[in-house]
C-alpha cells in the first residue's frame, strides 16, 4: 500500500513538474529596439503614406501605440544614457555627443537597466548603436577596451563604437576589435590627423560613395565614405557599411537562440537611419526618396526579421517588445545624399516643429510602441510617456528594486495599455539647453545662439521665456505668454526649482 502511494504521488509531482504552465518561463524576455534618428513621421503607423514601414507598424497596430511618446534629449548619447540610466543627461555634464574615442559616459557603479536585469537571473546583450563611450579615454584598440558594456550590465555586446559617421569604423564585441588582424594594429585620434595618411581633403577623389558638406566629415576615407574623426591601420576590422543590419541582425538572432530556455534582456540599436546612409543593395530605390528612405526600409526590414526570429525559436509570446528612437529626424547631416530633394512631400517631423539638436517639439517627440503578443492589447494612447520612465517601469515588471534617487518613474501600467496616466512634465535637453513639458504646455527659455544650425533646423533659441500650447497648436506656431500670464509664471517657477544648479538663465546649462 505504501510503495501505491508513493508512486501516486510520484505521477502526480511529474504531471505537475510538465504542466504547461510550469514549463512556460515566468519572467518575460524583453527587447529595446531603439532606431537611430528616426521621425515621428518617418513610420507609417502615424499615418505616414509617402511611406510604408509594415513591421514597425505590426508593433504599433498590435500593441501600445503612444501619440505623445518621447525620448529625453533631442541627440543620441545623453537620450540612450537617460534610457540605461533612468537619469536625466543633463545633470551629468559629459553626457553630450561623445567622439569615438570618448571614455564610458556611465559609472561603473551607477544602477543600469542591464545590472537591474542581471540581478533578476536575465541574460543580457547590447547590440548595435552604443555611443556612451567605452574605457577611460583614447582608448589602445588593440587590447580589451574597459570599462564597456560588461561593466555596466551587459554579459554579451557587439557594437558600433559611436555612430557609423565616426571613427572607429569596426565592430567592438566584448571589448575588443571584432575580426582586427594579427599585426594590423588600429590607431584613432579626433584632434591630430596620422602623417602620410590620406583624409578627404588631402585626397577627396576617395569619396566614392558620399560626399562630405560640412568640416566635420572630412577626415579618414573609409569604404569610400569621409568620416569625423582620424584612424589608422585596422583595415582588417572595418565594416562595410552595406552590411551593417545585417551583421547587427545576425548577432542580435544569434543571442536569442542562445537564450531562448532562459529569460533574455536585448538591447538592439539599429543604425539607421542616421548617416551616412548606405543600406544594403536590395533596398536601393525601395522608398522612392532616395538613400534616406531607403535606410528607414532596411531598418523596417530589421524589425520583421528579429520578431519572425523570435516567433522561429517559440519565444515570441513571452517578449516584451519596446520600440522607438532616440532623437528626431535630420536630414541634412554632413553628407551629400539628397535627402531633403527626394522628400517628395514627405515630413519626417510628422507636422511637429524642429527636429534633431533642436528644443521644439520635434527634437524628442518620436516613434514610441509596446508590443507582448497575447498579453497587450491594441491601444491608442495619448498619455505622455518618456523612454527615461521605462528602467523604474520594467524594474517593477520583473521585481526588481529601484534605488532611490532615480528620475525614472514607474508607468508600467500606461506602458502595457492599461493605464492612462503619464508624465505630469519632465525636462527635455538638446545640446544641453534646456526646457519644460508641463502637461498640454512647452515651455521653453531664453537662449542665444543662431535660428539654424548647419543642418537648417530650428534650434528654439529664443530671446525670453517662451509658451506653447502643444496640445491646441502641436506645430508651436503661436507665442501664447503674453495672453498667459500666470501660467508662464508658475511654469517658469517650476522649471527653475527643478533644474537649479543646471540652467543658467540666458545662455546655456553651467557645468558643475
């Protein structure tokens, strides 16, 4: 009777142990695509239709598609350290665009989205675009470059440097120099051009493939492009740029495999559509406008291939999916590619004022969804979200702990749908300007500077104290301060108390 029992027992613990429920993983993988220069306009999920991105548009009709979605700053590495971070770039003074041979903009000691996973048994990768800088500063190319990505919480990176426009022009994975041969050392300097090495100027018939148009993008040659910045040597590791999403895809495919019985974290940069824009040969002329459009076709491309990877290895179901970009749209960046003549009457500012480097609406207001197959549905939301409320957000999803101090918040709610409530305000920064979201308001301070930067879009540098009404006039067409009175006074009020000690009023936030 007694040996009946245990074996009852028995079958029952193994029926349990294989249940379904028991063999699906608890804890959800998640994926950070986050897309490179990319407009709110640039996505025809937005009602784009000079213009159609169908797998992007998957993640929005199928999930949380945010009307009012943003990234903190309006250029790519003080946006993606907020987004690691969950702390405002404008309170570390380095968090500007970094060159390529920038020391690690985050401390090996601060809490990071991938140290927050890591502590929650996840495996964690950073695929693609990094550009928060990596060891101490002029970094030897040639050894392990640390601190990096595995310092700050990642167990597996393959990335670009900076950006594609800047030199290093090779993959770094895990520290080092992907596929640099032996006795091909790589040498890179911002200030001082290498004697005997060709650069744009000395030898601008190299520029077979771009054109510079500024005095950035004169420097070193590489695969018939001018890049920012002087390298030597390394030959041997360089990418070809036509290749890049698909090396990117091919790594960022692989980790999922290797991960796919265990709880994933993934961070995928995609590269474009930031320039210099060389997408693969089979997407040339699929837009209709040009390299730019081409590129934004390769980056949607990128996204349908990563979620039938996902479906391929079952894990499909249990991903959280975050879409978006890190700044707003530019399109002329240094290069002569025509993307302002081929627009064809598109706007990749989707109807909002500004753009890339620039305060108004358009420098942060991006392409921003949530997708989970089976666990979120299909939802509008016009609630005020910010990628920097995503680490506090996803911290509480998997039950993680949150240091105190963060800027971060917990949405998670508005994030899965649920919810409707967002920001009350935050501060939005473009090259460390400063400036208010309060609500269906935009306030943004005085400033000197120029109307235009090189790349002729509005910077909002504004000779007083200046009030928009996002909500009644989301072109930030009509000045209201003069008729508004004691709103601009209590906003200007709170802008001041929350970035004392940051901005400095007239001219540009002090570095302290």
């Amino acid at each position: 009777m007694k040996n009946k029992f245990l074996y009852f027992f028995s079958i029952v613990a193994l029926a349990i142990s294989c249940s379904p429920e028991q063999k699906q993983q608890t804890k959800p993988n998640v994926l950070l695509i986050i897309a490179d220069d990319l407009g709110y306009g640039d996505v025809s999920a937005y009602g784009n239709s000079m213009i159609n991105t169908p797998n992007i548009d998957k993640l929005a009709n199928g999930g949380v598609c945010f009307t009012d979605g943003h990234s903190t700053s309006s250029t790519c590495s003080p946006s993606r350290y907020a987004l690691f971070t969950g702390m405002y770039p404008w309170k570390n003074r380095k968090a500007k665009i970094l060159p390529g041979n920038a020391p690690l903009l985050i401390g090996e000691n601060q809490f990071t989205i991938g140290k927050m996973f890591q502590s929650k048994g996840y495996k964690t990768a950073a695929i693609g675009k990094w550009h928060m800088g990596m060891g101490k500063g002029n970094p030897d190319w040639n050894s392990t470059v640390t601190p990096g990505a595995k310092e700050v919480g990642f167990d597996y990176s393959y990335l670009i440097a900076a950006t594609c426009d800047r030199v290093p022009t090779a993959f770094i994975e895990n520290g080092n120099v992907a596929n640099l041969a032996k006795g091909d050392s790589m040498f890179v300097d911002y200030i001082h051009p290498f004697p005997g090495e060709p650069t744009a100027i000395t030898n601008p018939e190299l520029m077979t493939k771009q054109q510079g148009t500024n005095n950035d993008h004169h420097d070193t040659v590489i695969n018939g492009i001018p890049r920012i910045g002087f390298m030597k040597g390394g030959r041997s590791a360089c990418w070809v740029d036509e290749n890049i999403a698909d090396t990117l895809l091919i790594h960022a495919e692989n980790f999922v495999t290797e991960n796919k019985n265990q709880p994933f974290f993934l961070y995928y940069g995609l590269h474009e559509p930031h320039v210099p824009r060389v997408p693969n040969h089979r997407f040339n002329g699929k837009s209709g406008m040009g390299v730019r459009g081409d590129a934004i076709i390769e980056a949607d491309w990128c996204v349908g291939e990563i979620l039938d990877h996902l479906e391929k290895e079952g894990v499909l179901d249990n991903t959280l999916i975050i879409f978006s970009s890190d700044n707003g749209p530019v399109l002329d960046d240094g290069y002569a590619d025509q993307a302002r003549e081929l627009l064809n009457g598109d706007d990749p500012n989707g109807g909002f004022r500004g753009g890339k480097y620039s305060l108004y609406e358009a420098g942060t207001r991006v392409p921003f969804f949530v997708y989970w197959k089976g666990h979120i549905k299909h939802v509008v939301s016009d609630a005020t979200v910010n990628q920097l409320d995503l680490i506090a957000s996803l911290t509480h999803l998997v039950g993680a702990d949150v240091p105190e101090g963060l800027d971060s918040k917990n949405f998670i709610d508005t994030f899965m749908g649920k919810s409707t409530k967002g920001r009350k305000s935050m501060i939005m920064e473009a090259m460390q300007r400063l400036a208010l979201r309060s609500g269906d308001y935009d306030l943004i301070p005085p400033y000197k500077g120029p109307v235009y930067d090189v790349t002729k879009i509005e910077l909002a540098n504004l000779p007083q104290f200046t009030l928009f009404n996002i909500k009644e006039d989301p072109a930030q067409t009509k000045q209201i301060q003069d008729e508004n009175p004691d709103i601009l006074n209590k906003l200007k009020a709170k802008f001041l108390k929350i970035t004392k000690g940051y901005y400095h009023s007239g001219l540009a936030p002090k570095e302290n």
